[in-house]
C-alpha cells in the first residue's frame, strides 16, 4: 500500500526536517536540500526554509555586508546527507505552504532527507533571528 503524500509529508514534518527539491525562485535549476526551521510547524500556516548551496565562496561574496552569524557553514560530518561542504544562507528563507510540499511530493519532485541535528537548527534559526534581511513577519514565526 502506497502512502498518500499529505500523510507522508505530515508524518515526516518537523523542526529540522530536511526536503530535497527544485525552487522556482533559485537561478540553478538543480535541486537544493531545504531545512525545516519552524518550532511547531504542523501549528504553522508557513514553513520557514533555508536553503544550502555548495558555491560557499560565492554565498560569502553575496553575504560579505551581512552579520557572520548569518552564514553557517556544514561538512558531511554535521549532515550525513551531504556531500560535500556546504553553506546554509540564514538571509534568505523560503517561505512554502504545507500543501506545496505535498504537490511537489505527489509529482515526485520532492525527496525527504534524513532530519537536521537540533543544535544545528537552533544555530540556523539563531541566524534567521540575527539577518538583517529578514522580514520581522517571518521571524516572528520563529520565537513562537
């Protein structure tokens, strides 16, 4: 028996889940791993996501005038997913609705990953809260 997507993506979604998938809003047409950052986000009507990239050196450039908390660097022995190094831009966060998921998962253009490590997520969610570019609507989200 197959599992429907909205119960796949609803059993799955938590504080530090992780999806793979392509975003329309990225210039790489390639898929990105996304970091689930909301406390309770079954309770959220917006799942807050950041998104890694492996072009570290250009991520840093892009982010040179933003505070260094806002930039988190990940090998593949922080994420077993990963690898190669990769860099989490705290500054730009994806908001997506519950049901965007679940689409892209029943299109099979969504992958779910293995859960981020909650120390790192606070660091991420840490780095949201710092961004100088982050909407207060968003953050919001994040000290609920």
């Amino acid at each position: 028996m197959k599992i429907p997507p909205e119960v796949k993506i609803k059993g799955t979604l938590k504080s530090g889940s992780v999806y793979y998938f392509e975003d329309d809003s990225l210039t790489s047409a390639e898929p990105h791993y996304f970091i689930v950052l909301n406390q309770n986000p079954s309770d959220d009507l917006l799942l807050l996501l950041v998104c890694s990239s492996s072009q570290i050196t250009k991520v840093k450039i892009r982010n040179a005038n933003n505070p260094p908390s806002t930039l988190v660097e990940l090998s593949p022995k922080d994420y077993s997913d990963f690898t190669r190094n990769s860099i989490i831009d705290c500054n730009r966060v994806f908001p997506r609705s519950l049901n965007e998921l679940i689409k892209k998962l029943a299109e099979g253009k969504l992958k779910i990953k293995a859960d981020l490590s909650s120390p790192i997520v606070a660091i991420l969610r840490q780095g949201v809260l710092d961004s100088t570019m982050v909407e207060e609507s968003l953050k919001r989200i994040l000290r609920q």
